[in-house]
C-alpha cells in the first residue's frame, strides 16, 4: 500500500516527463498505425509549442511581482491593475509591455520553422481525426498546467511575468535542441547512406532520439531546471 502511494506521488511530481513520454509514443503509434507523415508529426510539434505560447504569455499578464533580473524604475513602482472584466483577475500595463516583447521573439521563431512545413500540409482536406485528438489531448494538458502552476489557491498573485515565460519558451528551446541534435544527424546519415526517407521506418529514427529530448526537458522543472522526478 505504502509502495502504490510512493509511485502516485512520483507520478504526480513528475506529469511533464510522463506526458512527454506520452506524447512521444503517440507520435510513434500515428506514424505505425495512422500512417501520418512528417509533416504531420511537425504540425502536431508545431501547434503545441504555439498553444503553449498562447497560454503562458496570457498568465504572465495576470502575474503581479516584479522581474528581479530587469533593469528600469517601473518596476520598483507598485504595479497598476488594469481589469476591464470583474470575473478575470487584473492585468498589468507593465506586463502587456514585457510579454509583447518577449512575444516577438517566439513569434519570429514559430514563423521561420513553420514557412517550410506549413506549404507541405494539406489545408483543404482539414485534419485528420487521429491529429485531431493529439492536438485536443496537448491543449487539455497545457490547459491542466497553467491550473496546477498559476491558477490552484490564485498562486500566480506570487508569480512574476518570468514565471510564466519560462514555461513560454521551454517549449522553443527543446524544438532547437531536438533540431540540433536529432533532427541534424539523423538526416546527416540518412542522406549519407542513401536511405529512402519516404520508410517510414526512417522516420521513428528521428522520433527516438527526440522523445528522448522531450522525456529529458520534461524530467526538470520549468522554473528552476532542477529535476522534477523525487
């Protein structure tokens, strides 16, 4: 009995590294049984890192500390609450500022990676069911993130808008580093061997060694990079 509460609790610690591996295996069942392609498996990367975005970007405007790490006077000032609507807590002006410009960044990134896939994905058949359910089933666990870290006990009155961003970019920096060190080499062998990149044996290839990247990022918290799994 005590054994079944340690590993409920480890996996409760650790729901970032467990969906991760999820994900990931979802990924790989759609590319066995639903035969989806690359492409497919990118727009399903691809709108997960911008639902993150969307989601994270937006708490941060609701988040009232200030960021230790940036310079100016306005934040040594009291944060003035902006709140249009009486049933959404307050939004800060100095927030709007901050986040547009972080904003920007994660932007320009999406749109450089998502110029050459999106051309390559059929639009006009709409998407495919399978897709379809990957996609609902990340926006239901982003949606259970931002709950758990921001919103449980109104715990984003403790939060600064850095809080929430680093949840913002986690994301980013994992597409960087599973293009550098997955998706890079592995084409650089296929290639280099001649391998038909249309098998779609080639392509779980990429998707071992990225869920391993995403299994990884998702073991260390968002915040301070430390290790999630106790």
């Amino acid at each position: 009995m005590e054994g079944s509460k340690t590993i409920l609790g480890m996996l409760r610690e650790s729901r970032d590294f467990v969906f991760a591996c999820i994900l990931n295996s979802a990924l790989i069942l759609g590319v066995v049984v639903f035969e989806w392609s690359l492409v497919e498996i990118a727009v399903i990367y691809l709108i997960e890192i911008a639902v993150i975005n969307l989601l994270f970007f937006s708490v941060a405007l609701f988040t009232p500390q200030s960021v230790d790490d940036l310079d100016g006077d306005s934040w040594d000032e009291e944060p003035t609450p902006i709140q249009p609507i009486a049933l959404i807590p307050p939004v800060y002006r100095r927030n709007i500022n901050y986040v547009l410009r972080k904003a920007i960044i994660s932007a320009f990134i999406l749109a450089v990676i998502m110029r050459p896939v999106v051309p390559g994905y059929d639009l006009d058949s709409g998407l495919s069911l399978s897709v379809g359910l990957a996609i609902a089933g990340t926006v239901f666990f982003q949606l259970s993130r931002v709950w758990r870290y921001f919103i449980v006990n109104r715990s984003y009155r403790d939060k600064s808008p850095a809080d929430a961003l680093a949840f913002a970019f986690r994301p980013v920096f994992e597409l960087f580093l599973m293009l550098v060190f997955a998706v890079a080499p592995v084409s650089f062998v296929i290639i280099g061997t001649g391998t038909d990149l249309d098998s779609r044996a080639v392509w779980l290839l990429y998707l071992v060694p990225m869920g391993a990247i995403r299994a990884w990022i998702g073991s260390l918290d968002p915040q301070t990079d430390d290790f999630s799994i106790k």
